[in-house]
C-alpha cells in the first residue's frame, strides 16, 4: 500500500519542520541538551574534579638545562587519575608561543583522548595590561593609566588584543578585569583598578569585557576568550590598605560604590567571576552565601561560573578561622557558591569534596549545579571542537598595528599635572639632564604582572623597548642627554654628581616613582616616597634651571614635599611598553597631552578623600584640598565651556532629560579633552555628596574648532540607596555640572 501525504500538509509539514529546525538552533538550548546529556554519563569524580583548579607548578618540573617543562607523569596524575578540569598560571615567568602552544598541546591531548570522556581543560591566565604571561606581547598601560584615557573605546581595543593575543598562546580564559573601586591608594593592587569612581569603572570594565568576549559574548570566535571580573565584593578596599585584609563596609556603601562594576559588567554578559580574597564586615566573600548566591545570583542575575581566588578556600581554614577543617572550609565555600576552587597547590579539595558528599554533607545536585556551568562555558567557548592553539593566530600577535594602539593608550594616559610658565613642551635643540629611579627601567614602566607575576626581572623585557631616557636620548641624540641615576627607589647615589650635571644643562628631567610591585608584596606603610627620592628632587632643584618631574608610579606617591620645586608634573602611571617613547613625545610636544586622573591625588597620607565627599567633610574648616582633585589634567592648549542647556527643567520618570554643552579649543594647539558630567542631588534623605560623575566623553578639537557634546540622563540615573538600602529617587532639585558650569532642574514624580 502506498501512503501518499496530501500536498497541504506536506507543505504545513514542511514550514513546521523548518520552524523546528530553526528552534533547534538555538543555541542555548542546544547547549544545555549537550550539556545534560554530558553530565548524564559523570561519576561524581569526574563532576568533583571539573570543579579543581590546580597551578602549572603541580604538573612541572625544570629540564635538565634549567627550563620550564611539563612533568607528563604528574599532569596523568592529574588530569586522568583526578580528573581536573582547570590548570591556571605560569612558572616562573613569561613563556614564548610555541612554548605555550606545547604545553597546552599536551594538557588536550591528555584531556581529550586519555580521558573516559575527553573533557577538555580550561586553562586561565592573569592577563592583566596584554598577554603579559607570553614572551612579546602587547602591553598596554596598566588599567589605571588606561582608566586615566578616559577613552572606553581604547580600553575595549586592549580587550580586544589582549583577547586575541592570549587566544594565539592557545589559552581562552582571562583573568580579569579588576572591577574594585580604588579607594584606598594604598592598596598595592590600586593600579590594578580603573579609579575611584563606580561609574568610571562600570563603563571602562564593560568595554574591556565587551573586548575580550566580543560585542555579542560569542566565546566561539576564535580570538575572544571568557572574561573573569574580580575580585568580588569589597576587595579593594582593605582599612589598613594592606592587601588581603579585611574591609568594613555597610550595605549602603557596598549598593552604592562596590556593586555597580559588576551589575554592570554582568549586564554586559561577563561569562566568569573571582572572589574577593579577603573578608567584609567579619565575613570571609568565599563563605558568604549573601554575597555570592543572593546578591550576585539572584539580585545580578548572574549565570556563569564562579571561581575562587588563590588557596582561599583552605584559607578559610587556615587563615580565616571560619571552618574547623579543611573539609568544613570545602563546605562552607561551597555552600556560599562557589564552582571552582584554584586550590591550587594539590587534590585536597577533590578528596575533600568528594567526601563531603559520600557523607552527605553535600548533594550531588549541587555538585551538578556547578559542573553544569564550567561544562557549559566549556561549550561556549568551543573546547569540544577546538581544545588546541590556532596556529593561525600567531601571524597576528603582537602585530604593528595592536603596537600602535597601545602607544595610542599611553599617549592618551600621561596626565599633565602642572606646568609652571608652560615650562613644557620642552624644545628638541637644548640639552637636559635624565635622572631617578625610574628613568632608565622597562619594569618600572610596567609594573607587576609583567612577564613575571612582581613584573620586576628585567631580563624578560623585549630589548627594543625603550625606557623614559632610551626614548629621550633617541629624540634628542645622546649628545644632548647626560642620565645619572641619582638615586636608587630608596637609597641616594652620588647626589653632589647631580647638582653639578643640573647647573650645565637647559633643563632637569626628574624621574621618580616606584618598583614593581603586585599583590601583598606590594604592601607599604604610607604613601611617601622613600626620602632618598626626595633628596634627588632638593638636589637637582637648586640649579636655577627647570626641573620637569615624571612620576612612574602604581598608585598616588606623595610629592607633596617637593611639589612647588617642581616646574612641571607629568604623571606616567604606569604606561607600558610604549610608555617611554610616549612621555618622550609629551615632554617634547609632538603629543598634547590629554590624560585625567581617574582618582584624588593626596596632598597628605591621612587625608585620603575621594571627589564624592559629603558636605560636611568641607564646611569650614574641613576642605577637600588634594594636591590634584579628581578629573584634573592639563593640555597644551585651552578648552572653553559655554552654552551649557538643558532640554526640560522639569524631568519626569519616564523622560530623558538632554543636557548640551559647548566645548571650544580656544589655544593655538590640536588637543583632546575629557568631558565631564556631574550631577548634585540637592536635597534627599540620605546626606547627598556633593557630586557624582554621572556621564563623560572625549573630544578631540583643532584650534578654533567647537562641539556641541550631547548627554542623556533619566530617572534611572537619579537613584540612590535609600534609607532602607533600597534603590530610590526622590524628587526635588539637582544640579548638572559640567567644565565649570551649572544648571538645575527637578524631579517631579
Ligand atoms: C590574585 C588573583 C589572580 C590569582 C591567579 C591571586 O593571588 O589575587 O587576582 O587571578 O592569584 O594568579
């Protein structure tokens, strides 16, 4: 019998098999199906050891010539008999290309076909300012410097290069960004942030995210890898300063402050998170199951995988004291929601883990939780298909082009902080005389997390680099530069050699500031200068010839002891490999300057206020007098605000309010100014600050040339954390403050 189908429901057939065959595509869907089905076929072994993370170190040893290579019977051990999923880090310092492409062959290769079912490894890498763990990479200026560009578009290219770069050494999980606030300048890890100001860093993290995962947050791509934000919550602002200690902080001002960066990277669809190392108001992140469950699940809505810091779960053990055992620490982080531990060091927390379970202290339901979301970003970022380094990828690392941007990103950093008589741009025809500490050092340019995790061995930096007087020395010719060190970070050299060289030369290029330093190492005990660094500025200061000071520092260095000595400031933050060519453009003005700190810079060491202080901390005789304020920097040229206008007067929830402002370069020089938007709240119920950056942009003028820059605010941007720590507005009177203008307008609901 032949059974013939009408022609209709062949053709409704047809039109619905298509449909369904489009549903099926999604892919999201088919994820959780590959997924689920993965899962299915787990022993809770397997599942227990997709949640390790262990460090290169445990499956390494040294060849016979001294050289870094994989131990292939620990990485057995360790990736088939334990099933670990994740390896992170390098040992000891930056590897070439092939080099990484070896070591990662040989951990898929293992993982896919040795294993039961050939789950590939992720491995992650802390790629801080580039692919700073590769041999020759790009790298930009340290994310403070880049937040002091103002330019979110320079910030996502670096996303973007760093993404490929990394991706090119075969590895697709970043470690970063660094989504702290920079509050406390102290903090040894404050170059690692974007500033003080939660805004700032919500806009510049999400473009770094958006670059390193692509505008879509297609990991698939083969140059995007998975962002990881951290530290969450509160990290950045330790009470001591020191590293890894603990923080107070009230709901209030952790809603306010801390929480933004990572709503808004999360919002901008961020696949993975890291913890908060330390504690907030006696509870240690990783055990905290507000933070890392309520808040960030299901207040953030936050779906992707979440992994520790270093060793912190045994730290709640060990160091915190919150858990009796290692194993009640393995509880407790996991019970606060934790997916991966970097144990890092050994199985413990696969043995502990495992145990839990077996007793029933943990379900596996929740273990599955957890593997669920590392398969998944596993998927995501094509490991199944493609667990090996593209080879393709390497004709593009470390390209002319992404060379330039990261000049671009120096340039666009250094920040003007004083020129006495425009003592700068000096002319390329005098003779100067180079000196401190950080004049003739890559590592002090870069700081940590450069090649090496301190950033300080020297022996790892490109030789075509040019330092401060390398680039200096080319611009003029030697003849023209005499370098003494003058002094060491904090130990004077041959001073009176000196002020001799000053008294013979048009001018002093002064340059101080800090090794290089990250992390706990870094920690120090105020935020002066070694005195030695001070000597060296009385020495040079006295030869009646101008002194330029060019500061190579991580964080706000105190330089208020010598700051009227000083004719000009330039600050360098931490500009990178092209750092020294940039400063060199600056200080002979083939580049205008046009950087802005993204931080207060402190004029003493305990009158630490950020630019949104409260009312009270400036009624007489309280002031906010930093030695630099927040979103100060120099040009070469002038800017001249005028025709500041507001669309309404009256803002309704709902409506956009359109604020205009003219911008005109009236100085005789092409230059870019950062634009700045603040609104006051007046009146509300919780002590306002006086201002709060609520908007920016950059432009770029030729001499005479205006814009008109155009901001939209709403309702939205008018809230606050209210009595109750809700979000609220409330209606009233609020003013819009930009380049020294003022209007007002209210809320009326
Ligand atoms: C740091 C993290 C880093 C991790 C892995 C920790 O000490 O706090 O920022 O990602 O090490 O290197």
């Amino acid at each position: 019998m032949v059974f013939t189908i009408p022609r209709r429901l062949l053709v409704l057939m047809c039109v619905l098999s298509l449909a369904a065959a489009l549903l099926a595509a999604v892919p999201a869907d088919e994820l959780d199906q590959r997924v689920d089905q993965l899962l299915r076929q787990m022993t809770l072994e397997e599942k227990v050891g997709q949640m390790t993370q262990v460090t290169i170190q445990v499956v390494s040893r040294k060849s016979a010539d001294g050289k870094h290579e994989l131990d292939t019977a620990r990485l057995y051990d360790t990736v088939v008999n334990h099933h670990v999923g994740s390896i992170l880090n390098v040992d000891p310092g930056a590897y070439s290309l092939e080099h990484w492409h070896e070591i990662i062959r040989t951990i898929q290769d293992l993982a896919t076909r040795k294993t039961r079912l050939g789950i590939p490894v992720i491995y992650g890498i802390d790629a801080i300012h580039g692919a700073n763990y590769t041999r020759n990479a790009t790298l930009f200026p340290q994310s403070i410097g880049m937040a002091a560009t103002w330019n979110p578009e320079l910030v996502r290219k670096e996303g973007e290069i760093t993404a490929l770069e990394v991706r090119a050494s075969g590895i697709p999980w970043n470690f970063n960004p660094v989504l702290g606030v920079g509050r406390q300048p102290l903090w040894p890890r404050f170059f690692e942030t974007y500033g003080e100001d939660p805004y700032l860093v919500s806009v510049l993290g999400a473009a770094y995210i958006k670059g390193l995962e692509g505008e879509d947050n297609d990991l698939s791509q083969p140059t995007r890898v998975a962002a990881c934000m951290k530290h969450y919550l509160g990290y950045s602002f330790p009470l001591s300063g020191q590293d890894r200690t603990p923080a107070w902080i009230p709901e209030r001002m952790l809603r306010e402050i801390f929480l933004p960066p990572f709503r808004a990277a999360t919002e901008a669809g961020v696949h993975t998170l890291m913890v908060n190392s330390s504690e907030i108001n006696g509870i240690p992140v990783h055990a905290s199951k507000t933070l890392l469950t309520d808040v960030l699940r299901k207040e953030l809505g936050f779906r992707g995988v979440v992994v520790t810091d270093w060793y912190d779960v045994i730290n709640l053990y060990e160091r915190e004291k919150v858990a009796a055992s290692r194993k009640e620490a393995a509880r407790l982080a996991l019970e606060a929601g934790i997916d991966m531990s970097m144990v890092p060091f050994d199985f413990s927390f696969y043995d502990d883990v495992l145990a839990l379970v077996r007793e029933g202290k943990i379900s596996e339901a929740r273990i599955d939780q957890s593997v669920r979301r590392i398969l998944r970003l596993k998927f995501e970022l094509g490991l199944f298909e493609h667990p090996y380094p593209d080879p393709n990828l390497k004709t593009q690392f470390a390209s002319e082009r992404s060379r330039r941007v990261a000049l671009q990103a120096a340039r666009e950093s250094l920040t003007l902080l004083k020129n006495r008589h425009q003592v700068l741009p000096l002319a390329r025809n005098i003779r100067v005389l180079v000196t401190g500490p950080t004049a003739n050092s890559l590592a002090r340019l870069n700081g940590g997390w450069s090649f090496t995790w301190q950033g300080g061995d020297e022996s790892y930096y490109p030789p075509e680099k040019l330092t401060i007087l390398e680039a200096i020395e080319q611009k003029l010719g030697k003849e023209r530069v005499i370098y003494l060190p003058g002094a060491d970070y904090d130990r004077t050299l041959d001073l009176p050699a000196v002020t001799r060289a000053a008294s013979e030369v048009d001018a002093v290029i002064l340059c101080l500031g800090e090794p290089a330093y990250c992390e706990t190492p870094g920690n120090i005990n105020d935020l002066y200068l070694p005195e030695a660094q001070y000597a060296l500025a009385r020495a040079v200061s006295g030869a009646n010839v101008p002194v330029v000071l060019v500061l190579a520092e991580g964080r706000p260095r105190l330089i208020h002891p010598i700051v009227e000595q000083m004719d000009a400031i330039l600050l360098a933050y931490l500009p990178g490999l092209e750092g020294g060519p940039a400063i060199a453009e600056v200080l002979f003005g083939e580049v205008n300057p046009s950087g802005k700190l993204p931080f207060t810079y402190p004029k003493f060491p305990n009158k630490l206020m950020c630019y949104d202080y409260k009312h009270s901390e400036i009624a007489k005789p309280n002031s906010y007098d930093p030695e630099f304020p927040f979103g100060f920097g120099l040009s070469y040229t002038r800017f001249a605000y005028s025709h500041l206008q507001l669309s309404k007067k009256i803002l309704r929830p709902g409506d956009s309010l359109e604020i205009q402002v003219q911008v005109k370069n009236v100085g005789k020089r092409a230059g870019k100014e950062a634009v700045l938007l603040y609104l006051s709240d007046l009146v509300r119920s919780v002590t306002p600050p006086v201002q709060q950056l609520k908007r920016f942009a950059k432009v770029d003028l030729q001499p005479g040339e205006a814009q008109t820059v155009t901001f939209h605010l709403t309702e939205a941007d008018l809230r606050f954390i209210g009595p109750d720590n809700r979000t609220i507005s409330e209606a009233g009177e609020f003013r819009i403050s930009v380049g020294g203008l003022s209007q007002t307008f209210r809320l009326e609901k």
